[in-house]
C-alpha cells in the first residue's frame, strides 16, 4: 500500500473525482481525500509500477487542477481494507 500526497490547486476542482475514476480505470483500489493543509492525499493498492503510472497522471489532474507537486511513501504491504472494490472517496 502507497501513501501518495498531491499539493497545489487539487480542492474544489474536482481532484478527487478525477483521481477515483483513473484509479478504477487501472483497477486500482484504495481512498482518496482532502487534507487540512489543501493537499489531497491517497491510499491505494498497487504494485510499483502501477504507481509510477498513476504519479504521472497526477501531474496532469483534472481540468481545473494545477499540480505543483506529488510525494509517495510506501506504508505497508498489507491492503488498506481486505477484498475492497473499486475506489472510495472519504468526505
């Protein structure tokens, strides 16, 4: 499981609706929500090179987004929720 951290303009323009749908175009599963500090942050499942796939379409975000930058961490080889489906974002 990855932490990925995505800062710039990625509230209020629709990031993490962008983010879910290509997540589940790549048969990704995990979350995706807003932080405190305007940052939007995700949790997903997937192997290395799914992730270096999805860090380059974070760059690109949704229309209105503007990425200055995109961190990840590994956190754990354990899945986030056992035999989760699909993509879910926390509100």
């Amino acid at each position: 499981m990855f932490k990925i951290n995505i800062y710039g303009k990625v509230q209020g323009v629709s990031y993490r609706a962008w983010f879910k749908k290509t997540a589940e175009l790549m048969d990704i599963r995990g979350c995706v929500y807003n932080n405190d500090d305007g940052s939007v942050e995700a949790l997903v499942n997937c192997n290395k090179e799914e992730l270096i796939k999805l860090i380059g379409l974070c760059h690109q975000g949704s229309k209105l987004s503007e990425v200055n930058r995109v961190e990840y961490y590994l956190l754990s080889d354990i899945p986030l929720i056992k035999n989760q489906k699909g993509f879910i974002i926390k509100y």
